[in-house]
C-alpha cells in the first residue's frame, strides 16, 4: 500500500485497477489524507447500503439522497441498489452521534473512508460527517472497464474551517426556490456548510412578513418567498448539512422597507424601490424608538422563522447623507456627543444587538459593524480583507473572510485559490487569536444574475473556494486544481446545475440561430470585464430592469479555452512543446483568423451581436499575428522590427475592453510576437 498525504499531493493522485488504465482522483475539495491500495470495488445493481448502529433519521434520509444520486450518476434503475442490513451490505455506514435539532457552527463533519474490493464502510462522528463521507464516495465512482468503480483507498478527512459558505443575494434580481435548490445541492457536493441568503437590499424587501405585509406586498414586485416557502428550503438545506443564515440590511440598503414603511426612514420621502445599482441615501432613523419597536417586532418574527443561532444584519455602506440633512438627528448626536456617522451606527448597531440577543440568535454584520463596545459574540464579516479580519480577531471578535472570494468580480478561480483567510495580516496572529477565525465565503451578488446565467457565475469557481476552506493550507497547486475543477464541473452536470447546459440555449437565442459553431469559437475565448468595469463602462446606465441577453451575459467568466492556449504557447515559447502541441496552436489560430468571416452573417441579423464585431475583427487580426509569429519562431527567423512594433500596437488596443468584454487570448499572442521578436511589449497605452 501506498500512503500519499494530501499536503504533498498534485491532486493528480493515478489510481491502478486491475485490467484497468490508471485512473485519477478527482475529489474536490481534496481529503485531509488518502491512502492508495491495490483494486477497486465495483458498483452494479447488487450495491447496497446498510447503516450500522443508531438509525437516526437525517442519517437514513442521507443514504436515501446518496442512493438517488449514484442511481443518477451510474443510469442505473431506481429499484436497483438498496438499503439493507449492515451485516449484508456492501457500503457500511456508520455515526456515533445522532444529529442535534438544529445544525449548529462547529459540529464535528469529519468521517473515514475505507474501500476495498469487498466493500467500503464510512464512518463519522456525527451525521454531517456521513454526509461528507457519502460526497466524496460520489466522486470516486467512475466508468471503468470492468464497470462502474471506485477505486480501494483509505480517507481520513476533516474540514479546515467550520464556517464554509456561499452568499446569494436575491435583493438585487430574485432568484426562485428551485434554482436556490440546485445550488444548495451544488454546495453539498463540495461541502460547503452555510448558505448565507441576502434577502433585503434597496431594489427588493424577499421573505413575507406577516406582522408587516407591506414590506413584501409593496417592497418587491411580488417577488418574494412566502414563509412556507423559507422553511421547505431550510428543511432542504438541512437534508444536505447546511445552515441558512438569513440577512436583513440595515440601516443603510433599505430602501425598499421604506416603500411600504416610510416612517423607519430618515428622510421626507417618498421612496420607491431603486432600479439602478449604488450606494444610496435612504438608511433608518436610529434616533426614533419607533424603529426599534418595528426591528423588535420583525426580528422576532424572523428569528422564529430560521432556526439558525446567527442572524445578519447587514451595517455595511452607510454613507450618512439623510443623517446629515435631518436636524432632528443631528440634534441627537450633539445631544449624545456622536461625533461622526459611524458613532450613530454604532448606537443603532448596539441596540439592534441587544434585540437579536434578545431573540436567542447571535448578530453577524460586515466590516462597519465592529465596534469595541459591542459582545465579544457577534460575528464579522469582512469584505475589506485580512487586514481587518485580523484586527478583529485581536479584539476578540470571531470572523469569517469574504475579501478575495467576490464570485460576481469575474476573476479566475485561481485568483479565488490564492487567498487564504489565514494569510497576510492573519497569519501573524497567535494561536489563540487564529481561532477567531471561522473561516469563509463566497459572495454572488445578484446585479448582473438572473435565474438562467447565475449558475454560470457560481460554478465551477466555487469549487475551488470550497477547497480553500476545506482542505488543508499546503494544498496551493493551481495546476492540480484546474485539473480537477474541469472534472467536477462536468459531475455538477449531473446535479442539475447549468452552468454548462444553459450556455448554447443562450448562445442560439443571440444569434437567432441554431448554427451558432461560429458564436461559440468567440465567445469560447471572451469573459465578462472584471470587478465594477461593467458599470463604469456601461453606453446605457444598466437598472434591475435591464435585459440579461447579451453576450456579455453568455459568456463564462473564465475561459477554459483561453488558458488552455495560454498553456500551449507557454510551452512554445519555453521551448519545450511537441509537434502535437505546436500543431493545436496553429489550429486554433486559424479558427479564430477565420471566424470573422463565419460570424459576418450572423451579425448581418442579429441586433445582439452589433456590439461584437469590432471584438470580432480584433480575434482575427490577433489570429493573424499568431500565426505569423509560429512562423518566425518555427523558422527561427527574427521578423523585422518594424512588423513587431506593429503588432504590439495592434494587441494593445485589442486586449481594452469592446461590448464590456474582454479577448482572453490576446496575452498569449503577444508572448508568441515577444518570442519570436526578441522585444517586449511596451506598456499598455491608456
């Protein structure tokens, strides 16, 4: 037997199977340890399942979800593979604990894992820790040649951090019960445990209230969830492990409390739900008592609601303005020596403390929220980064990082990979400060989402996020990551999540056309513009009521394609790449020289694609330089300085953004010009 831990893993772990090629682990996030034997359990329609010991019932409702998942993944038919009796069974499942009421931050998820050919048992100390075991099992399962297989091995495995989330804010653009579900299912997949749900912001108030109606019937276009709504997704949330933290912004971000509730405000009115995006004035009065008799009320209603112990409030952005201009208020803080807005904030955010304590949950506000006078129990989230994850951590305070994991800011998840909630400022905490920390989440905020491209945004990037929190801190290898982020975005296929399947439908209705080989090779190797560019370099202001039907809104946020052909080059220019790889390059070249032409008549019909012909023209022109500098490097010929300084000029001006977009693959050409020219690039011309 063959020990490899996980810390000194590629993640690339081969795995030999008799009369079988060597097969790969790919498992994400990656086990804490694994242990590699010789031969591997077969999976057919004898497959069963036994739960050994305590017969808890989240326990059997596991198994259940698993057995439909491998019946899904393998085609095979519902009747086949059961639950029986441990003593017979080929997959032994057992929990020391029975589950708590209600899942609670820091319960104990770790499991062993152990196959052979005659069988597997799993075993955790508690129901979370079945769950994840069952995940991983999942992944193992493979197509082989003697069947369906997962490979023998040993897993000792338990989480890095406790808190491992995922925020979707559905203020912004609702999003409906089921795609919520098909990412809670996604979530459990990779063992992410918190479901943070943003349900308040200024363009939309979500959850119905019974105290106050008019925060659903006036402040959300009718798109809300009912209360019975919120508790079938919480039970189907707890089905799979996760916690559903719920989050009501205030003060500031609620505006559309104050559609139906004007009197909370600290302005004259009248308000209406905003359409546009921002930081707006409209935050709540913290000077009258009305408030908090409201928030008293409504915390309670909502804190009965969600059974979770930690409940978000919100405090971020703030900007004060209404404060300002209301004398009444102002009057307040020269009355209580409040010097400045974030001294009111402070006041408001103390009492509203008070009050969720008050209903049995704790409070959990982002960055502006941290004050020394509040409990040392609140939580913080930090959206600014280490810097101030690690300032609060020396409080005392607990926080949870979100800075670097903003999936909405389109970066690549090897940008996501590298940031670590124990690093910068953290990693020079003391061990006991260290465990301030509770660890992170990824953050989907919802102005450019909508039901049929936010999966797009979420997954696979996720993934890689899930990792991080997971997994052990060695485990950096951006390469071995990719390589099995490619695998299981496909095996996230198979949960019902579109983040593959609904890229073509999109692609088809631009073109207005079933042919659309020619929209694809472009958008295969264009993303969305990064961080808050799409905003500031929008021709028409976009609103919450604008179409999300262009390209833009197709196009993945990392290219696959791309980085693949970054590779490629690399090895060229690096002088170490085959006849095969050379050859791939020049095949995509030309397919991209060619493209503009194949697009022409497509645009020539389609109103969505206007935008995109320069960014078309551009991929050809950069192909062409592509192509001519393989042949100089081929040839080992230097081109004339002249032809170099040329095409410098031309890939500038091809890597600026056109139709908000961004063409990937023009980084990689310029490597190629540099190579095959002996020049470097000037710098980028503004």
């Amino acid at each position: 037997m063959q020990t490899i831990f996980v810390i000194l893993m590629l993640g690339s772990v081969l795995m030999s199977s008799s009369a079988a090629e060597p097969r790969q682990l790919n498992l994400m996030p990656m086990p804490s340890s694994v242990q590699t034997k010789t031969g591997q359990l077969v999976i057919d329609t004898s497959f069963t399942v036994g739960i050994d010991g305590r017969t808890d019932a989240l326990v059997q409702r596991s198994v259940g979800l698993f057995l439909d998942d491998l019946r899904r993944q393998t085609g095979m038919a519902p009747l086949d593979m059961k639950l029986t009796d441990a003593g017979q069974a080929k997959l032994v499942v057992h929990s020391q604990h029975e589950n708590k009421r209600v899942q609670e931050l820091g319960e104990d998820e770790s499991y062993s894992l152990e196959i052979n050919s005659a069988g597997a048992k799993l075993d955790a100390a508690t129901p979370l820790g079945v769950m994840r075991g069952l995940q991983t099992f999942l992944q193992l399962v493979q197509t082989t040649a003697d069947g369906f297989a997962t490979p023998a091995i040993a897993i000792q495995d338990n989480p890095r951090f406790p808190w491992r989330g995922l925020m979707i804010d559905v203020g912004r653009h609702f999003i409906p019960l089921d795609v919520l579900k098909r990412n809670l299912d996604g979530m459990a997949a990779v063992k992410l445990n918190v479901f943070h749900w943003h349900l308040s912001d200024n363009q939309g108030f979500r959850v119905e209230s019974k105290k106050f109606p008019k925060l659903q019937e006036m402040g959300s276009d009718d798109l809300y969830y009912t209360q019975d709504e919120v508790r079938e997704l919480i039970a189907y949330a707890r089905e799979r492990g996760i916690r559903v933290v719920p989050e009501f912004d205030m003060p500031g971000h609620s505006t559309a409390w104050f559609v139906g509730y004007p009197e909370l405000a600290s302005g004259p009115g009248p308000y209406e739900i905003e359409r546009k995006w921002g930081v707006f004035d409209p935050a709540m009065d913290p000077t009258e008592e009305r408030t908090y008799k409201f928030l008293d009320a409504f915390i309670g209603e909502m804190a009965a609601l969600f059974p979770d112990q930690y409940f978000h409030i919100g405090g971020d952005e703030v900007n004060g303005k209404e404060w300002a201009a209301n004398p009444k208020i102002q009057a307040f803080m020269r009355a209580h020596g409040f010097k400045t807005n974030q001294d009111l904030q402070a006041y408001f955010n103390t009492r509203v403390q008070k009050i969720v304590a008050k209903h049995g949950k704790t409070m959990v506000g982002w960055d502006e929220i941290l004050r020394p006078d509040l409990p040392k129990d609140i939580v913080v989230q930090s959206w600014r980064g280490q810097d101030s994850l690690a300032a609060a951590a020396k409080l005392g305070y607990r926080g949870i990082l979100s800075y670097g994991y903003y999936l909405d800011l389109m970066w690549p998840a090897s940008r996501h990979y590298a940031v670590d909630p124990m690093s910068d400022a953290a990693a020079n905490l003391t061990a006991e400060e260290k465990k301030q920390i509770l660890g992170g989440e990824a953050c989907m905020w919802s102005e450019y989402v909508s039901p049929e491209n936010i999966d797009s945004r979420i997954w696979p990037r996720a993934a890689a996020i899930a990792e991080r929190l997971w997994s052990p801190q060695g485990m950096t290898d951006a390469n071995s990551m990719y390589e099995r982020l490619q695998q299981i975005s496909r095996w996230l296929d198979g949960l019902g999540l579109t983040h593959n399947s609904s890229y073509e439908p999109m692609l088809r209705r631009i073109a207005g056309s079933d042919d659309i080989s020619a929209l694809r090779t472009f958008t295969d190797v264009v993303e969305p513009v990064k961080d808050y560019t799409r905003e500031e370099s929008a021709v028409v202001e976009a609103t919450s009521l604008s179409p999300l039907n262009r390209v833009i809104d197709a196009a993945r946020p990392e290219s696959e394609t791309a980085r693949h052909f970054a590779d490629l080059v690399n090895a060229i220019v690096a002088g170490t790449a085959d006849a095969g790889a050379k050859q791939e390059v020049r095949t995509l070249l030309t397919a991209w020289r060619d493209d503009q032409n194949n697009l022409q008549a497509l645009e020539d019909h389609s109103f969505l694609l206007k935008e995109i012909v320069p960014l078309s023209q551009d991929l050809s022109a950069v192909a062409t330089t592509g192509l001519q500098a393989v042949d100089y490097i081929d040839r080992a010929e230097r081109p004339p300085n002249a032809w170099a300084e040329q095409q410098f000029v031309l890939l500038d001006q091809a890597q600026k953004p056109k139709a908000q977009l961004l063409l990937m693959v023009a980084p990689s050409v310029q490597k190629l010009v540099e190579a095959s020219s002996g020049q470097k690039a000037p710098p980028p011309q503004k």
